[in-house]
C-alpha cells in the first residue's frame, strides 16, 4: 500500500506543479497581451493605421483594428477570440484593478477574473470598479449566480438594463 500511496503522492505533485505552470502561463499571456496593447494605443493614430476600437469598455484605451487582427493572427484564434482576450486583459487593468493585483498575484484564475471582465464589458467604469471593490477580496469563493446578481445589481445602478 505504501508504494501506491507514493505514486499517488508523486502524480498529485505532478498535478500541482502542473497547475502552477498554467497559473503562471496564464498571466504571463496577460502581461504580454497588455504589452502589445500598450505598444498599439495612442490617442492619435498615425495615417494607414486603420480605424480605432475600444475593446475594453468604458476607461480602456483605443487600438487599432489592425492591431486586434496582427494579435489574433499570432494567436491562432478567431478575430472575435483576439478581441475578446485584448479586451478582458485591458478592462482587468483599467476597470478591476484590485481583482487584477489578485490575478497578477497568483490568487485569483486569471480565466475567472477574465470572465468577470467579459460579462461586465457594458458596465460604465464606475459601476465596474463597485463590482471590482464588491469582488476583489472573494471572487474565487463567488459562485456564477451570486456573481450574476452583483453585476446585475450595479446594472440597475448604472441605469443598463439586464441584457445589456
């Protein structure tokens, strides 16, 4: 029974530092998402730069559309995917930065708070940083219908309707 148990021991330590690795690869693709955006932004875009788009929501800085296509192109996703990942790692940053420190920490899923993003992406920046102030210390403990009311809960304060 021993030799089971120390082969169970070895394959759990496998799973864990296999989990960690992902931890880590997850929010070094972030860092590097962000990198990109911040290489792109600009308030003023030089000509043949394309039409701009704020992927983030509200507070979130504008990229090129171009740039949104290059990013997915290296990704090997679909341009909706790009957009998407773009934007839920710039409206981490910019709207939920306290769940962002957590993520950059370690201590939340970068995939979870990345969803928080994703079904916040019409909340105005200040409806988004009372969910981010709402959410931050717990959103790993926060089930999907409980995190569900809290967004639509600062809907109705920010005036949106629920399907928005």
């Amino acid at each position: 029974m021993s030799d089971t148990k120390s082969r169970a021991d070895q394959i759990l330590a496998a799973a864990a530092a296999a989990y960690a690795e992902s931890t880590a690869a997850e929010i070094q693709l972030l860092r590097i998402a962000l990198r990109y955006a911040d290489l792109n932004a600009t308030p003023d875009p030089p000509p043949g730069k394309g039409k701009m788009t704020v992927v983030g929501g509200e507070g979130c800085p504008a990229l090129p559309e171009a740039c949104v296509r290059e990013f997915d192109a290296h990704m090997e996703s679909g341009d909706e995917h790009a957009s998407s990942y773009l934007g839920e790692a710039l409206a981490l940053r910019h709207r939920f930065p306290k769940t962002f420190a957590r993520v950059l920490a370690g201590d939340v899923p970068a995939r979870q708070a990345r969803e928080l993003a994703r079904a916040c992406l019409a909340l105005t920046l200040p409806a988004a940083g009372t969910i981010d102030e709402e959410v931050h210390l717990r959103l790993e403990t926060i089930d999907s219908q409980e995190l569900s009311r809290l967004i639509s809960s600062a809907r109705t304060r920010a005036g949106l309707s629920s399907a928005a």
